[in-house]
C-alpha cells in the first residue's frame, strides 16, 4: 500500500503520518516511512528506489508533491490523508515555528488550501481537521484505519490514540534537544527524530484561535481577505463576521464606482 500524508503546513500532517506509521506497522508487513522530501526532489526519490514496486507498505510525509506522485494520488495508486485547521491558527504557527514573516506565511497557506481545492476535487482523499483530531483522537484514529482498509481492535485504537497524542509527543520533543544518535538528523537547525519526523520546537501550544491574539488588525483583515473563500467554504468563519471585523477595524469598504 502506497500512503501520503499531505495537509497545511502546521495542521497536524505530523500527527496523522505517525497514526498511519502504527497502523502500517501493526499489520507485521515490510514498512518504508519517513519524510524525503517534496516536490520533484521526492519524485526522484521514488523512481531512485523503485517504491512503487516495493512488496510491502510505502508511508510518505509531504505537503507538496510534483506531476508523478500527484498521478498515483488522483488516480488511487496512492491513499492521501490530508490535514485542515484553520488557515489563520496555521498562518500564525507558520510565523512563529518558521520564522516566516506574514506575507510568506499567508501565501504558503494559500498554497496549502489550493491544493485541498485540488483533491477535493479529483482524488479520494480523507480530511482530518486539527480540531477533531484534538478533540477525539480515537475517533480520527478510526478513520483514517479505515480509510486504509484496516480494521484494528479497539485496544490497538486507543493504544495508537496515546503514543501519538500531544503528550506523548511533547515527550519525545523535549527527548530530542539532547540526543545526536543515528535515529536523529540535523535540519536547518532543528534535531528531527526520523521515525516519527517530530523535531525539536515541533509542539507549541496547539490552542485553536490563537491567531485573534498573535496577528495585528492589519494582518486580521488582510488574511481574512485572501483566505475568505476557505474560510467560509470550510466553516471556519462567516461571510457577515469577516466584513464586520474589516468594517470595525476600517470603516466601511468605499462605494462601487
């Protein structure tokens, strides 16, 4: 079985890859998982190692794949997991765990939602929303099991459940400031467990809606203007609240000419 885990950047994509690494692993056969990459780099990869031939299961973490992954994603060669929150709580994570100031953040969200149009559209994709996730992990658990046609018991449900959860992971997190074993490698200044892509900083507060007390009126407006029609179309926000919040912040919008 060939998996991808996909979703916005800051979204729990981390999370759900790792459900489905247990749920891989539970079934006793050959396993390949990890993150190697996006986009073409990732393609190479595949055609590299010949992983569409490999005799067991293949778990990929991405956000952006390239024209061969993207064909085994819309043509159900590929199972494709794909994690929603709301595109200002992941602008605002983008901004503080990246470092991205708001206008490269805002468009990286954008492009993580153009593709959630694409395979809305096209593919047989399953989408997790962060809120639920949080709320009830087994259940999420559940769905995405199901989604790649495996049925565990319960107690392998709620197993999964806790060694993926947020206190689960912020163990290992914390772990990972002070080890420099051959299961860790250093990226762009952050020690990432391969296993389970966790890296350090990786888990901040997790609270949703924190953007109303990170972005600035300016950065309010602006990101609810460009992200209006995901916000509306995903029930994040209403069409009457975002022009109220412009109308507070700068008076009504100039008559049409």
């Amino acid at each position: 079985m060939f998996v991808c885990c996909t979703g916005m950047a800051r979204s729990g994509s981390t999370w759900s890859f790792n459900v489905c690494r247990e749920l891989l692993e539970a079934t006793g056969e050959p396993l390949i998982a990890g993150y190697y990459g996006e986009g073409e780099a990732l393609d190479d990869f595949i055609e590299s190692r010949g992983l569409e031939a490999f005799p067991g299961h293949v778990l990929l973490k991405l956000h952006q794949p390239a024209d061969r992954l993207l064909g085994m994603i819309c043509d159900g060669r590929a199972r494709n997991v794909f994690t929603l929150r709301d595109p200002r709580d992941c602008l605002r994570s983008r901004m503080d765990f990246e470092g991205k100031p708001f206008d490269d953040a805002l468009m990286g969200v954008a492009g993580n939602l153009i593709m959630y149009n694409l395979y809305a559209g096209a593919t047989d994709t399953l989408f997790v929303r962060y809120e639920a996730m949080a709320a009830d992990p087994a259940a999420e658990v559940r769905r995405i099991a199901g989604h790649l046609g495996l049925a565990p018991v319960e107690d392998e449900v709620g197993r999964i459940a806790e060694a993926t959860g947020i206190s689960a992971a912020r163990r290992k997190v914390e772990d990972l400031a002070g080890r420099t074993d051959a299961g860790t490698v250093e990226i762009a200044g952050r020690r990432v467990d391969t296993e389970t892509c966790l890296q350090t900083g990786h888990i901040r507060d997790g609270r949703a809606g924190g953007w109303r007390d990170a972005l600035g009126p300016v950065e309010r407006v602006t990101a609810n203007t460009v992200l209006r029609e995901w916000l509306v179309g995903l029930g994040y926000a209403e069409e009457g609240a975002l022009e109220a919040e412009a109308r507070h912040h700068f008076g009504p919008a100039p008559a049409a000419a």
